[in-house]
C-alpha cells in the first residue's frame, strides 16, 4: 500500500490518502498536486509518501504522525 500523509505540525492533524500498488502513478501526481496547494504552509504542514504493508504498520514505523498533540507535547516536556 502507498500512504499519501499530509501532517499539520502545529495541530498535530492529518489526513491519509490510500492507494494500492496499481495506482502509483496517481499517488505520485497527487503527492505533486497537495504539496503545490500547500507550499505556503509548509512551514507547518509536511506532505509525506510511504510505502507499507498496511496503515497498521505505518502507525508503528511512523507513530509521530499518528499522536494528538498532547502526547507529542508530553513528550518533548519530560
């Protein structure tokens, strides 16, 4: 699976898009397309492209992405 992850550092929000291996191409021109709409938050906003096994797996290897904002503050603090 390709995992398309745009990520508001401030908020700690995301939304995920899923495409299957088929729809690379697709992938690749939305990952295009979201960055070039957001290139003025950028600063805040990060735009990510992972391949994995499942979302499953994508919260494991990349749980920053998935932790509201009180548990990444929490953990910056200790």
């Amino acid at each position: 699976m390709i995992f398309l992850v745009v990520y508001d550092t401030k908020l700690a929000l995301r939304t995920i898009k899923e495409y299957d291996e088929s729809s690379r191409a697709k992938a690749m021109k939305s990952l295009r397309v979201t960055q070039e709409e957001l290139i003025a938050d950028l600063d805040h906003v990060e735009v990510a492209f992972f391949e994995a096994p499942s979302l499953a797996t994508l919260k494991q290897t990349h749980s920053r992405y998935f932790k509201t904002l009180t548990e990444l503050t929490t953990r910056e603090s200790a």
